[in-house]
C-alpha cells in the first residue's frame, strides 16, 4: 500500500492524538480531534477514489470545512491552541488554493509543506489536550 513507512507513522500519530485528546481532553480537544481524523480520513479516501483531476478541488473543499470547524471552535472556546491550529489550517488551505489556481502538479516542496502542517496542527491539539489535562488536575487538587 505505502511506499515509505512515513504516512504510517503519520496515521499513527494522528490516531495517537485522537485518542489521547479524548482520554484526558476537554470538550474542544475532543472536537477538534473529531474534526482532523474526519477530515484526513476524506482525504486519504480522495487519494484513492478520485482521479487526479478532481483530487485538488476535493482537498481544497475539505481543508476548507476543517478551517471553518476550528474557527467555529474557536469562537466558542476561546483557546489559543483552537486560534494557532486555525491559522496553520488557513496555510494549508492557501497551499491547496495556490497549486489548484496555477495548475501546479503536486510535488516535493507541496509534500512537505503539507505534512509539515498537518504535523504542527496535531501538535496543537496535543497542546490543548495537556493545558486541559494539567488544568483539571490543579482545580482537582
């Protein structure tokens, strides 16, 4: 199926995220997991169902529900992790949008560029999911 043991890694930090913000997160960690799972499992569907011509615009439409999903999440919960994750999707949104309006084939520097954010939107979430951990712990304790 893969070619490199990366997009494994990749799945497995993504789903280890998951999991842990709804283990030990709050109500916006556990939602905004939601969202990033659900959006790269359409994603990783796109890859394999659609043909590379209408794969562009399908990416584009869903960075655009998960940007929108994290600003509905961050108006409601006022997080700054909620607000640094929201940017970064903004970016990758734009990378999308960029190779999509100049008929740009999907190459390294896009890769990268796209794993990298994708990277530091789960380190967001992994974030907020210790502040909320560690602030149920101090109001506990």
């Amino acid at each position: 199926m893969y070619q490199s043991p990366l997009p494994v890694i990749g799945w497995a930090a993504t789903l280890a995220v998951l999991v842990f913000a709804w283990w030990r997160g709050g109500s916006a960690e556990r939602y905004g997991a939601t969202l990033k799972i659900a959006t790269s499992l359409v994603a990783l569907s796109v890859h394999h169902l659609l043909n590379q011509e209408t794969i562009s615009v399908a990416l584009l439409v869903a960075d655009g529900v998960l940007a929108i999903g994290f600003l509905i999440l961050a108006i409601r919960y006022s997080s700054l992790w909620i607000g640094a994750a929201m940017l970064l999707q903004a970016g990758q949104f734009s990378l999308h949008a960029y190779y999509l309006v100049s008929a740009l084939e999907r190459d390294r520097l896009y890769a990268v560029a796209n794993n990298l954010i994708t990277l530091a939107i789960l380190l967001c979430i992994l974030a907020g999911t210790v502040i909320a951990w560690r602030a149920r712990i101090r109001a506990a304790g």
